[in-house]
C-alpha cells in the first residue's frame, strides 16, 4: 500500500535562526556600545605666541667658577692661533676699461700777435645738435701769428662719450671774437675711450686679501679645534682675526696677468661651553616673562653670538649674544569648559573658541572617523593646548 506524502512538519523555530538574531543584536549592542561609550573628541588649541628678541654682553672669564646670571659672566678661555701664506694670483680676467678718447686738433692762429695755450686749457665741440662735448689740450704749444699747429688733446669725459667725430671746436677761455680769430679743427674722430686689458684694480687686491682671511682663518680654527675640551665648541662666530702682516707685488692700478700676495694673520678664538651661555640667555628670557604670560622657552636656531672685545692682558672677552624667545598668554579657565561644547560639531566648535582673543586657531578630531559631534561624557572630550 503506497505512502501518502502530506508535506514539511512544522517544528517550530530552528536553531540556526536562533544563533544568527542572537549575532546580530550582539554586534548592534557592541557597536552602540562602541560608539556612546569609546568614542571621543581631541580638541588642540593653538594659542597666539610673542615672540621677545634678547641682547645682552656675556663676558668670558677665564676664573669664573659658575655662572653668574646677575653680571652676565661665565667661564671662557682665549686660545690663538697664527699662520703665514703666500698666494700666486693667475690668469686675471681681461676688464673692459674706460678711459679718456685721444685725438688731434689744429689751431689756426689768425689774430695779430702769437696764442699761447696751456696744457688742460678746454676746447668745446658742438655740432649745433648734439649736447657739447669737451677736450683739454695733452700739452703746452705756442701758435704764431698767420700759422698753424697740431697737437694732442683728450676727451674729458671717459668712454665711447669721448669718441668726437670731426668737426670744429672753439677755446673755452676765449669770447666770440677770439674764436673767430683763433679756430681749432680735427680732421680724425677722438678714439681709445675703451679697451681691453689684464689690469689688477683695488678691488682685485682687496678680494685677494679677503680670500686669504678667509682661508688662513678656517685652517687656524682646524688647528685650533685640536685644543678643545669636553663640551667645548668652535667655530668661526666665536673668533677674531687680526691682518698682522699683508703684502702684494703690484701696486694697482697695474696691468698684469698675474701676481704675488702673502699674509701672516693671527685667530683668537674665544672658547667657552655652549650649555652654560644657553642656561644664562635661558634665565634673561625667563625674566622678559609679563604676568599674564607664560615662557615657553627660546629657539635654538635664533642664538648667534660674535666676539666684541678680546683682553690679551687679563685674557677675558666679551660676546654680543641674540636670542629670541617665545611667549604664550595664560589661558581663561572658561576656554576648558566641557560642558559648553558637548553636542557641539565641528563648525559650532570653531565659532566657540573664535569668541577667545588668546586663540590662534584649533585642529578638531572625532574618532571613530564617522562621528561629527563632541560626546557627552567629560571622559570622551580630551583638550590639550599645542605650544
């Protein structure tokens, strides 16, 4: 006898589908919990900084035991060193020079009794369009009565201004009258006023004598460095060079491609810790603090110091020393207020703090990422001031 299929037997909720509703609501209490309980709020605030420039006279002292913050006064040794080079100075580049245009001119006496003219007696050149242009005679000359004579004159103006074409010229110490009696001509233009020369100038032998400062100063420190103590630093802001001998071959001007130069120049380096000058300038900042102010110390890289004066008598100097320091207000305890800013998002916590004159700026994070709000919980709002 057949079996009679009567269908699936209903036996109520399975187990699986148990597990999987009891999964899912497990992870959503999770993820609230997550979200209420773990989330939070970092809120930096930037506050707006001063920044007070310090200048003070430190003396080195040789005998000094400790710092003496009152008179500006810590211990500091001299040290020297001198050394003698010789240079030779090749192949000096060719200079464009400007110099006076030379030329002739011919003076034709046409007065009664003979003309006599003086070197650097003027002649004025116009060619009734162009400005004037003048030359001075090279040379004393006497011209007779109905003759004439050539001789040398230079432009007094330097350059290609001197190159002055033909044409006539009238003396400057002569009226109207004169100059129709007595005329000057050139029948050639005025050339020379630029060339090019191998010429040692002042400024050649002064770059050469700063060269060689330079030079024997940076082997003197080397040399020098090799004396130094634990904590003891060097280097050429604390030095003093002093030119004891300088000697150069060519006076200038001088045309040459070449030339000796030598120099015998002494390094006195004023020699002292690095940590007790910052201890020091530390504690004069410290003092530059106002009452509604906090220090929130210098910038290492603003400190620059240079030897003012060397004592060889009782071996102490003195530095000029810079610092700069930074400066920050005290802050209203009205600013850590939580309580103003929980539900506050990220634009309504800007606007709060924009109310503060002691606030630059802020930087806001939420975390998780997808929270955009400040939580409730003073334990989830962390504000922490950025110096």
């Amino acid at each position: 006898m057949p079996v009679e299929h009567l269908g699936q037997y209903d036996s109520g909720v399975s187990a699986r589908k148990i597990i999987f509703w009891f999964v899912v609501i497990g992870i959503i209490i999770s993820l609230g919990a997550f979200y209420f309980v773990l989330s939070r709020a970092n809120i930096t605030l930037i506050p707006k900084t001063q920044t007070k420039e310090l200048e003070i006279s430190v003396t080195l002292d040789p005998n000094a035991s400790n710092i003496d913050y009152e008179n500006n006064t810590i211990r500091g040794v001299l040290l020297s060193e001198e050394s003698q080079t010789n240079q030779t100075i090749k192949d000096m580049p060719p200079k464009r020079l400007e110099e006076n245009a030379t030329g002739k001119i011919t003076i034709t006496n046409g007065y009664t009794r003979a003309q006599g003219f003086k070197q650097g007696d003027v002649l004025i050149f116009s060619n009734g369009s162009g400005p004037e242009q003048k030359i001075a005679l090279k040379e004393n000359t006497i011209v007779y009565r109905g003759k004439t004579r050539t001789v040398e004159a230079a432009a007094i103006e330097k350059g290609v201004a001197g190159h002055i074409p033909p044409g006539k010229f009238k003396f400057e110490k002569y009226d109207d009258f004169m100059n129709e009696k007595v005329t000057a001509t050139s029948a050639e233009t005025f050339s020379g006023g630029i060339r090019t020369a191998t010429l040692v100038t002042e400024d050649d032998i002064q770059l050469i004598k700063n060269n060689l400062i330079n030079q024997i100063s940076k082997n003197n420190i080397e040399k020098l460095k090799n004396r130094l103590r634990d904590g003891e630093e060097l280097g050429p802001r604390s030095t003093l060079d002093t030119v004891i001998s300088f000697h150069s071959s060519v006076a200038a001007p001088f045309e040459t491609d070449h030339f000796e130069a030598s120099m015998t120049l002494k390094t006195t380096a004023a020699v002292f810790k690095n940590k007790e000058l910052e201890s020091l300038v530390n504690q004069k900042l410290e003092k530059l603090t106002e009452d509604n102010q906090e220090f929130l110390g210098y910038d290492p890289q603003s400190l620059s110091f240079t030897v003012e004066k060397i004592s060889s008598q009782n071996q102490q100097a003195t530095i000029a020393v810079k610092i700069k320091g930074r400066f920050r207000p005290k802050l209203s305890t009205k600013i850590f207020n939580k309580d103003e800013i929980k539900g506050y998002n990220e634009r309504a916590l800007k606007a709060h703090y924009a109310q503060f004159t002691d606030i630059e700026s802020i930087e806001i994070k939420f975390w998780p990422p997808f929270r955009k709000t400040v939580p409730d919980m003073d334990s989830r709002i962390n504000i922490e001031i950025k110096n």
